[in-house]
C-alpha cells in the first residue's frame, strides 16, 4: 500500500511539472513597417509644347521684316568697322545672319581670352538685335576632335560674358560645344522670339529648324 502511495506521489510530482505554464510570454517578432504607395510620376511635357511668355515677342506676320531688318542693320554696322579675318557673317534662306568666329584668331593662343578686334563686332551684332523685337542668342563652340571640347566651352563662356556685358539678360543666352568639323570656330545665332511658338528660341538650332 506504501508502495502504491509513494508511485501516485511520484507521478503527481511529475504530472505538475510538465503542466507549468511558462512564467513568460515569448518576445514579439519585429514587423517590417508597412510599404506606403507611390504615386506615378506625372508626364514629362516635350519641349515644343512649352510655352514662355515673352511681352516682346515678335508677331508671326513681322517675323520676315524684323529679320531683314536685323540683317540690315548688323551688316551696315559691321561694314563700318575694319576688315577682320577673325570672324564672317553669313545669312539667307529667310534665317538671321549668323556671325563665324574663326577660334584661332578671336582668342589669343590656346586660351580663352577674346582679342580685342573682336570686342567691337560683337558689340554691334548685340546693338543690331536691338533694332526690333526679342531675340535669343546661341552661341556655338564647334571642336575638331575630343581633346579641344574643355577649350571650345570656355571660349564659349567668354562670348557668353562679354554679351552678358554688352546687357543680353543671361535668359536669352545659350550655348553648348559639339565636336566634330575640321577647325575651331565659335557660332553665334541670334534666333527671334516669334508669338505662339516662343519656346523654340531656345532649342538646339537643329532641332527648331525641324520644328517649324
């Protein structure tokens, strides 16, 4: 009988011990934080689709004469001037006439610095652009191969600064540096701001003449 009592108290013992709960809950995994949504981005506008507002923007119907003027008043400026080697001007075909600057004679050698025959054309090509309506100007550092590209942008920039001098607001000014040709040169374009397509002014000259 003692036996059979000291076995039940055994397996009583044992049956507590088996059956504790456990003094602590287990810890919690770590829950990621919720992904929020993101919203697509909006469309991008292509760049002809712009519109600037621009209060001197020449009307459409007097595109033609203010560019004839332009021409006009640039080429008595310049022909007032003495002969230079340094630089040509060349129009027709109903554009603007543009002014080729031969790089290695506009700047002194291997630097930016613009010689002083050029000051004065310039200058007069910037008071020409004055003679009627807004006009942006494009000024175009061409380099024969890849080395010369760091040259032809200062050189560019130099342009750049003299007309920002001369008073062209620095939102008309553009520039940019293509490589490729057979000599350094700079080119300048002055492009008019005509109404209802005001936003082509400022693209690449390639890409407006395509626009139109």
């Amino acid at each position: 009988m003692r036996a059979r009592l000291g076995g039940l108290a055994a397996l009583l013992a044992l049956a507590g011990c088996t059956a504790e709960a456990p003094t602590s809950a287990p810890a919690a995994l770590p829950q990621a934080p919720p992904v929020a949504a993101v919203a697509p981005p909006p469309p991008v506008s292509s760049a002809p689709a712009l519109a600037f507002a621009v209060a001197d923007a020449i009307p459409e119907a007097q595109a033609a004469a203010v560019v004839a003027d332009f021409d006009a008043a640039l080429k008595a400026k310049l022909s007032a001037l003495p002969l230079s080697s340094a630089y040509r001007v060349v129009s027709g075909g109903g554009q603007a006439a543009r002014m080729i600057l031969d790089a290695d004679r506009a700047f002194e050698a291997d630097n930016a610095q613009l010689k002083a025959e050029l000051l004065l054309p310039l200058a007069d090509a910037v008071a020409a652009s004055r003679s009627g309506g807004a006009w942006v100007v494009h000024v175009i550092g061409r380099a024969p191969t890849a080395a010369d590209s760091d040259l032809a942008e200062r050189r560019a920039v130099s342009v750049l600064a003299y007309l920002g001098g001369q008073g062209v607001a620095g939102g008309r000014l553009r520039s940019e540096t293509r490589s490729g040709g057979s000599t350094r040169s700079l080119e300048l374009l002055f492009v008019p701001i005509i109404q209802n397509r005001e936003a082509r002014a400022w693209m690449a000259p390639e890409s407006a003449a395509a626009a139109r």
